[in-house]
C-alpha cells in the first residue's frame, strides 16, 4: 500500500514540527506549511492525499483555505483541526466539505484514525470516478 500523503497547514511550528515527526514514525510522507497560502502553492505542486488544517490563523483563516482546497483540489480530504472548535464551526467546516473535525490537542491515534478515514474516503471517491470513466 502506498504511503498517505499529508499535508499539515497550522502557524504553530512547534505543532506542525513534533506532529510531523510523529506521523512519519507512522510511515506517513509529511508536508507541512505554516500558512494558508503557501498550503495552497504546496497543493499546486504535490500529489497530497489528505490535509490537516487549522482553522484559526493569520491572514487566510482554515475556512478560506478549505473553500479554495475543495475549489481547486476536490479529491484532497481535509481533516480540519482547532484549539477552539465550535459547533457551528465545525459544522460550516463539514458543510464546505472537511472530513472530519478534531480539537487540539488531538489525541495522536484519533489523529492518525482520522487522516486514515480520510484516505479511505479519497480512495474510494477515485474508484468511483474510474469506475465511471470507463463506463464511458
């Protein structure tokens, strides 16, 4: 099976530096990017399979970065993640399209289980679109 790419998108390096080191002991390939915008020129440029985002941060907040994420790269699941987190948050986020929602801390297995649910999804949704491809 293949490695799951995962791009994590938070402004607290520390965060994304030890969650990064965390999931490649797991045999994930990590990515990570300390802003909205350089997650979407990142997405530009690599074949991700699913992102962590954070929904508070300066400048382009997750919410805004998810729309552009699900405008420009629909198969990319997204598992938003906020110290924060309100229902309706995490409500607009499910809305807009993220997998699934977590709080920080996160637990680091609930974390893996979601990036892992989420790959599941993307996998299946690849199927399908193949699936009807070649129906054509």
């Amino acid at each position: 099976m293949e490695n799951i790419r995962v791009l994590l998108v938070d402004d607290e390096e520390r965060f994304v530096v030890s969650t990064r080191k965390f999931l490649i002991n797991r045999n994930f390939d990590v990515l990570i990017a300390l802003n909205g915008q350089s997650a979407l020129d990142m997405l530009s440029v690599n074949d991700v399979h699913v992102v962590v985002l954070d929904v508070k941060m300066p400048g382009m907040d997750g919410m805004t970065v998810l729309k552009e994420i699900k405008a420009r790269f629909p198969l990319v699941e997204v598992v938003m993640l906020t110290g924060n987190a309100t229902y309706e948050s995490a409500v607009t986020g499910i809305k807009i399209g993220a997998s699934d929602y977590l709080m920080k801390p996160a637990e680091p297995g609930e974390l893996v289980q979601k990036i892992e649910e989420a790959f599941k999804k993307r996998k299946l949704h690849e199927e399908k679109l193949l699936h009807e491809k070649k129906k054509r």
